[in-house]
C-alpha cells in the first residue's frame, strides 16, 4: 500500500490531479455549509428531526450531505444537472437531429453537454421554488414565498447548483475521474459520520439492528463490486484480408448496463405521490387522497405496496434505459460492415436478435439485483427498530460508492502506466 501512494505521489500529474480534485471537493463542502442569507436553519433541522419528513426530503438529505440540513445555498444538490442529463439523453433517441449530433464523437458530445447546461437553469430555477414550497406545506417557514421576495433564495438555489456543476465539470477536465459522480460521493460519504455517532450517542434499541444492517452492508459491498465488473463476452470473429484464420475479438455486455440511471428514475417516480400528498393536505376534499398516499407510499415507514412497487420500478426502467440507449441492430450492423460476424450466427438481423435477446437476460438479472439493493434498507426500516435517517447507507449510495471508487482506480491506474512508459520512452 505504500509503495503503491510513493508511486502516486512520484508521478507528478497525476499528484497534481488528486489535489485539485481534494481542493474542488473542500471548497464544495464548505460551500455546503453556507446557509441562504435570510433563512433560519434550524426551523429546518427541528422539521428533518421530525416525522413529518417525507421520503423527498429525506432522499435529498442523504444525497447532499448536509447541504440541506444546513438550508445550504446548494441544497438542491446536482439533481437539476442530472434531471437535465437525463432528458437530454433521451431526446437524443425521440428528436433525429439530437441523435445526428450523439453520433459525431467528441464534437457532437460537447455539444449536448453546452445543451445540458443551458436546461439545468430553468430546471433549477423550476426545482427551487417547489422545493421551498415543499419546505412551506410541511410546516416550515424559512422564507418569505410571496412575489417577489422568494425571487432572492430561488436566485441563491439556482447559483449554488450551477456553481457545483461547474466544479463538476472543472474537476473532471483538471482533476482525476467524473467530477459530478466525486461530488455526489463525498456528499453521500460525508453523511456517514453523523449517522454513525448519533447511533452510538443515543442508539438505546437499536444497535443490535444496527450492527445487523452493518453486516449486510459489507456483504453488499463485496456482491456490487462483483456485480459493477460482471460481464458476458459476446465472440467475435474478423476476415483476414490475407492468409491465415481470421481476427478474434469480443463484445463485452455488461450486467449492470443502465448503471444507477433506473434507481434514479425510480426514486423520481416513488417520491412524486408524496410530494403531491403535501401540496393536497390543505385541501379537505383530497383527504382520503393523501392519508392513502401517507399510509402506504411513504418512505419513512414503508409499506409492502411501497416495496414491491420500488421494486418493480427499477426492474423497469432498467429494460427501458437500456433500450434506448443500446442498439442490437446498430451494433450488428456496425459488426457487419467491419467484416466481422459471430461464430454460428448469419450477419445482420440473427445477430441482431442473438444480442438483444443476450442483453435482455443480462437486464433481467441485473434489474432484478439492483431492485434488491435497492430495496434492503427499506426492509430494514420496516422490519425493525432502525428508522430512515439510522441507515448508515441506502442502497443507491451503496452502488454509487462502488461504482465510483471502481472508475477512480480504473483512472489512476491508466494514469500510472502512462507514466510508466513515459519513463521508459
């Protein structure tokens, strides 16, 4: 371990690297702990310590480490640059011009970036405002919402995302890995702490599930990290334009094709009743409504329909995530025209059909893991003492962290064999 932090340090961009990325994160921590000029934290941090958090609430808390408990001037985290990403991708399969762009390599990829930017301002904009009113129909009163004081914390939320997803982006052009996924990382990360010490401080009844939940954790670590690497290799066979058998190559499928794409989509889905449930609570005509939602599709104290239906929801949207973005017919075509073919199976549409039906098994186990996970921590608040906010860990952080610590040590170790061979060049 040494020698391998000695190597690190020797190689002198990859040093620089690192710290730039430790700088960018310090100052995004720090910025996490400036509240909205105006506003009273601790109304705030009196309503998450409460019930009445709703599972919107309490999802936005553990992926902005603090940020929120804080009333922080980036509270909403990067989920308007994600939410943007998101849409952009999927534009680029419903609108023929976006997708002519997707195919033009580095060019066309810069440019539906400069596009994801310009969407994540509105939507910021947007998020804002429902989050404060969020805040307000839960009870609490941190700001003025009447026209137009609430313009000044909307200006303040929208700056504080955008100045993180510039950091993002600056960290992942100087720095070391993707700089949106480092941030979302050490705001996961930099909760655990608290988590951990309010549990030992004032955890009566609780720690024996407590350790329970840290055992299972472990055993998820180990079983996602096998997951994020798991793969099917697909056999490939090239023409030799000479003498001699042909080019051998392969075309991996991946298990975990969609990545944390669907859990996203389905904590989108999952939260939104809930969110609605707040808005309708004044109203005495949508009672049944919203004690129907707060019974059964609340995270807090989750029920089997809650459950289930999470469940599903990932499963889902990792066949729909993966059949937009991968394309059997476009990579048998591409395979095709490069003289290629799969040893057994005719060019064109049967190995279409082979791939599909290959990458559609992949997605039934992979969305049937990842719907596990993600529903474990829920289990736990169910079926025992712990409550939403004891959770050391959800299982979409858990993914998150593996997936990003995986990448990072992918990085560092290309940059350290290019240094390598720099040496002996």
């Amino acid at each position: 371990m040494f020698t391998y932090l000695l190597q690190l340090w020797r190689s002198e961009d990859l040093r620089k690297r690192i710290l730039i990325t430790l700088g960018l994160l310090l100052i995004y921590r720090i910025v996490a702990h400036i509240a909205i000029p105006g506003a009273d934290p601790f109304a705030l941090r009196q309503f998450l310590d409460s019930r009445s958090a709703t599972g919107a609430i309490g999802i936005f808390a553990a992926l902005t480490g603090g940020a929120l408990d804080n009333f922080s001037i980036v509270l909403l985290g990067l989920s308007p640059y994600i939410n943007a990403s998101i849409i952009i991708q999927l534009c680029t399969v419903i609108f023929p011009k976006l997708e002519a762009i997707s195919k033009e390599g580095a060019q066309g990829q810069q440019q539906l970036n400069r596009y994801t930017r310009f969407l994540t301002l509105p939507l910021a904009f947007l998020q804002s405002y429902g989050f404060l009113i969020l805040l307000s129909q839960g009870g609490v009163n941190l700001v003025d919402l009447s026209f137009p004081n609430v313009l000044a914390p909307m200006l303040f939320v929208t700056t504080g995302s955008l100045f993180i997803m510039w950091l993002g982006e600056l960290m992942t052009e100087k720095g070391i890995g993707n700089g949106i996924s480092m941030i979302i990382f050490a705001g996961i990360v930099s909760g655990i702490p608290s988590t951990v010490s309010a549990l030992l401080i004032a955890g009566q009844g609780k720690m024996g599930a407590f350790y329970l939940f840290a055992i299972v954790s472990v055993a998820l670590l180990v079983m996602v990290v096998l997951f994020t690497d798991a793969h099917r290799l697909i056999p490939i066979t090239y023409a030799n334009q000479g003498a001699g058998r042909g080019v051998q190559g392969n075309i991996p499928i991946r298990l975990n094709q969609a990545g944390m794409i669907p859990i996203i989509f389905a904590i989108s889905l999952i939260t939104f009743p809930a969110i609605i449930a707040q808005f309708l609570q004044t109203a005495p005509r949508f009672a049944p409504v919203v004690r129907f939602i707060n019974e059964y599709m609340n995270s807090q104290n989750p029920s089997m329909l809650y459950i289930i239906l999470y469940f599903l929801l990932v499963l889902g949207f990792t066949f729909f995530y993966v059949s937009v973005t991968f394309k059997p017919e476009e990579v048998a075509e591409t395979i095709q025209k490069r003289g290629g073919f799969i040893p057994g199976v005719r060019p064109g549409a049967q190995t279409a059909a082979l791939l599909a039906k290959t990458s559609n098994r992949m997605n039934l186990w992979g969305g049937t893991f990842l719907g596990i996970v993600a529903i474990i921590p829920l289990l736990f608040t169910k079926y025992s003492t712990l409550s939403a906010s004891d959770l050391i860990i959800s299982g979409s952080g858990l993914i998150i962290i593996v997936g990003v610590v995986m990448e990072l040590i992918r990085q560092i170790n290309a940059q350290l064999l290019a240094h390598d061979y720099e040496k002996l060049v």
